[in-house]
C-alpha cells in the first residue's frame, strides 16, 4: 500500500480515460484491476482474514485508491502515505 501511495495517479487517470475510447486499452484495464484485486485480497488472506473478508477488504481498498485518483485534490508524497497508512489501519 505504500508502494502504491508514491504514486501521483497520473497514468492511472490517462490510462482511464483512453479506455472510454478504446476497446483495447479498456480490456487492459480490466485486466489489470483484476489482477490487482487478486493480490490485494492474497495479501489480505496472508495477514489472517476469510477468503469473503479478503475479497471485501481487497474491493475497498481498491475503491478507496482509484477514487483518490479521480477526485483528491493533489496531495505531496508524504501526505499520500499517511492516508495511506490510515486505510491501512482500517481495513486490518
């Protein structure tokens, strides 16, 4: 997760926006986010939770950093790490 709050969302949004256009570039997504949601509920089952507990923890924290993408106001680095850190603590 904090690997993933490095990130400024940039080519997540661009990514995301041509797939609107695009077919291709729309079954990429779709195979990413599927992916991505599978190691996310792995790493949530690793840490002790149900395969149902997984899935949902998995599709939340998901949820919570592709809608950060979309409608956070620009955020620095450390800022986006200790949100990060918060969701964290949440969801485990």
């Amino acid at each position: 997760m904090e690997i993933a709050a490095k990130d400024d969302n940039r080519l997540e949004k661009a990514m995301r926006i041509w797939a609107i256009h695009d077919v291709r570039a729309m079954a990429s997504i779709k195979r990413v986010d599927l992916q991505r949601l599978d190691y996310l509920e792995h790493l949530f089952s690793k840490i002790g939770f149900s395969q149902t507990d997984s899935a949902l923890r998995a599709q939340v924290t998901y949820a919570v950093k592709l809608g950060w993408a979309v409608i956070a106001p620009p955020r620095t680095p450390s800022e986006r790490l200790a949100e990060i850190r918060l969701v964290y603590n949440a969801l485990t």
